[in-house]
C-alpha cells in the first residue's frame, strides 16, 4: 500500500506499555556496552531505542513498544522504513549480485545514475557514486580543487558537512572537529540565520545581503586574508544548523560570485533534498542550480548511497582510477536507489511534502503559540524546525529544555530530532509516506510535550 491509497482501518500509532527499556531492549543495550568502543550516540547516558523493525513511519522494540520516526532516523527514512518497492528490488538483486567491483558495471548502477540525472537540476548530467554523504561531499570538495588548482574553501557557521576526515575540517561546528583532532580547512562565513544574525536583530531581507557582502568582501577583496577560492560549499536550507531558511537572493548571489571568480558551487543536499522541503531539491525553492550537488541519506531508500551529481565540466578532469572504494558498485545498494527515486516520483512524495508541511506548520503554531519559550517555528515541506528560548524577548537558547522534551515525548512514543547553533531547536523530518492521522498525533504528542516542560 502506498502513502496516498486509501485505508481501511487506521495506521498503528504509538504505544508505550511501560517505562523504557524493556527486558529484551535492556539485555541487548547491556550486550551493546560491553563490546562497543566509545563514540557513537549508542553509548550517552539515555538507553538507546533498540530497533526490531521498521516499517513506514514506525519503529518497533523487541519488547512491542511502538514510536512515531519523527526524526525520519537522520532524516534518512524519506520514503519511509522497508518500503514494499524497495524490498523487492533488494529481494530479487541479492539472489542474481550483490558485490560488484567499483571496476565493474552492473545493470542497477546505470539505472539508479540514469534515475538521479533524470530528476536532477537542469544541467547536472554527470554522477560519481559514494556511500555516505561525507563520502559525497568528500569528492565534491577534492574535484572543486583538481579542477581550479586551488585549496582554499568557503563554508558557513552552523554547517554541517558530515564525519570524515577529508569533510569534518569544513565543519561550522569546531566541536565535530575537535572531538577527532582535525584542523579547521574552511574559512567560515555567517550563514544567512535572520533569527540568529550575530550583527544584530535585522529583517530577512537585511540579513541575506549583509551575509551576501561578507562572502563578496572574502573573495573580492585582496587583503582579506582569503586566497583564491577553489569552492564555495552550503547547505541550501541548513539541516543540523536548525533547520535555518536562507532570505531570498543569498543563493542567486553565491552563484553570482562564485562565476565571476572561477569557483566551484556546491550545494549540500543530503539533508533538505530528495523531496524533504516540498521541493525536489532545495535549491528549487530559489530557482538556483549549482556546478556540484551532493546527495545522500533517503536517496538510498534505507540503504547506504550517496552521489556527487553535477555539470560535465566539473566532472571530466579525473583519470581513471582516480575515484574508486570497493563497494562503490554494491548492485544491492544501487537498485534500493533507484527503487526510491522511483518511489518518490511515483507516489508523488514531492507536492505530499509540500501539502503535509503547510499543515504541519500551522499546526504547530496554533498550538504553540501561548508558550514564550517557543522563538522560531520555520522550515519548509516536512522539515520543520522548532527553536526553544528562555523567552521571546531575550532568544536565550534553551537546549535544555529540548532535552526534556524529547525525553517527554519518546516516553509518549515519538522520536524527535535536535540540532541548532546550540543544540536548542527540535528537527521534525518524518517519512514523507506518514499517514496523515498518524502525523497529526506524532504532533499532538510533540505540541504537549513542549508545553509540559514550559
């Protein structure tokens, strides 16, 4: 059954017997921490949700407790856990290849490159397969430098580009990179956040020209400090920033500078692309088209793809050989992508977005309006951001109180997502497939759990 087929009955909702972990959940968190080495989120002081299934927007643990994946899991389940069209293309690879050498071709890997070119911006026509998205982004940043012989890089406050080594020194958050001992590899600009603007309370408006003529002084000006520029890389709408809206013109004005200094523009769309704003990608909301875009997360429909995608000319100066990991081709991997951007543009997923996210917003200002420790509600398509405040007036972030909700919340049943400057906004990214009632409740129960913190 797809998102849009009329149902019979209403979809499973969440359900939260007793307090969270149960025994099967707590026996597999004990096994967990006495093998895994320190890092990962697994090991924090609140238990893990133990997953035993996952299908569309819900999460099932082994002990039967039901949650809503309002946090899409990293914003990565975009067409929803092991959707029907995606289990059979797996199902009927894995008995015919699974492994195929990066040196080789298979059927799968033309068809999901042919799909992605086939819904990407006007002029991106050539693709190069990765993984993850710090793998896309990776390749990204090293063909902008082979291309223009260059080294320097521009990236923006709050941006988050992924964990790698060869991606976490463009990190807008020192901490990412200084929890694993990389240098900073970026000069870093302020992202065009009107809410946060660190020069002062100014309109939208305001706010992207001024981050406009910072980025123009950077590149223009000799005496800058900023070299010749190899690549400027953004986050069209910023993800673990918070969910931060760029004002009208910043990524018109970007392409604008970037060609008139010869430099390479990437658009991180591993986050807010693939239909997650009500746009196919972000970037569409402004009519914007960059020389590289990176993908990733939900493109994979649940299994590990990413891809750099973009214009021929950017992307015909590499030897052969020169991008290459073993299990770049997994014929498994790349039908499950092509089977999702088959999804995405069969069941309509992007316009849904669209519809879903109007109302999710309304919603959510309606409810939460009475409450002053609500600053910001923004975003576009289903991805939503809510930014907590120890008031309206001051805007003094609250992380604390995000903490305490999604504590609140995932004991009611829903998984809410974090980010911000501060960690201080919740990230609403559910499964664009959620069934409409299912997410009027998942709201709901988010709405009552930030007004029960108050």
């Amino acid at each position: 059954m797809t998102a849009t087929e009329p149902r019979t009955e209403p979809a499973p909702g969440p359900a939260v017997a007793a307090p969270y972990p149960g025994p099967r959940a707590q026996r597999l968190i004990e096994r967990m921490r006495a093998i895994e080495g320190a890092g990962p989120r697994t090991g924090g002081s609140d238990p893990p949700l133990v997953v035993d299934t996952a299908l569309g927007s819900i999460l099932t643990d082994p002990d039967g407790n039901r949650f809503v994946d309002m946090a899409g899991s990293f914003a990565a389940a975009t067409i929803g856990h092991s959707h029907p069209a995606v289990v059979a293309a797996v199902r009927d690879q894995v008995g015919r290849a699974s492994h195929v050498s990066s040196a080789s071709l298979s059927e799968p890997r033309i068809a999901f490159e042919e799909a992605l070119v086939g819904i990407a911006p006007p002029g991106l026509d050539r693709v190069l397969l990765g993984m993850s998205g710090s793998d896309a982004n990776d390749t990204a940043v090293k063909l902008a430098r082979t291309l223009t012989g260059r080294h320097e890089v521009i990236a923006f406050s709050g941006g988050y580009l992924g964990r790698s080594t060869g991606v976490v020194g463009l990190s807008g958050k020192p901490r990412f990179r200084q929890s694993v001992g990389v240098e900073a590899d970026a000069h870093f600009l302020p992202y065009p956040y009107p809410y946060r603007w660190p020069l002062g309370r100014a309109d939208d408006a305001s706010v992207g020209e001024a981050a406009l003529g910072l980025v123009r002084h950077a590149m223009d000006d000799p005496a800058s400090g900023v070299g010749p520029v190899a690549a400027v890389i953004v986050e069209p709408i910023q993800g673990n920033g918070g969910i931060v809206v760029p004002p009208d013109g910043f990524l018109a004005g970007l392409r604008e500078l970037c060609d008139g200094h010869g430099a390479v523009l990437i658009f991180d769309e591993i986050q807010a692309g693939f239909g997650r704003t009500g746009r196919t990608w972000s970037s569409e909301h402004w009519g914007v088209v960059p020389d590289l875009m990176t993908v990733g997360k939900g493109v994979g429909g649940g299994l590990a793809v990413s891809a750099v995608v973009g214009r021929a000319a950017a992307m015909s100066h590499w030897a052969p050989g020169t991008h290459t990991s073993t299990f770049l081709g997994d014929a498994v991997n790349l039908a499950a992508g092509a089977a999702a951007i088959g999804v995405l543009r069969d069941e309509g997923l992007v316009e849904r977005s669209a519809a879903l996210g109007r109302r999710a917003l309304d919603t959510l200002a309606g409810g939460l309006a009475p409450d002053d420790g609500v600053g910001e509600i923004r975003g576009r398509g289903l991805f939503i951001g809510i930014e907590l405040v120890g008031d309206r007036a001051d805007r003094t972030p609250d992380p604390d109180r995000v903490a305490r909700v999604r504590r609140t919340a995932f004991a009611r049943g829903v998984v809410l997502g974090a980010g911000g400057h501060h960690e201080n906004v919740i990230k609403l990214c559910p499964p664009l497939t959620i069934e409409e009632d299912l997410l009027d409740t998942a709201l709901g129960i988010t709405i009552e759990s930030i007004r029960g913190t108050a």
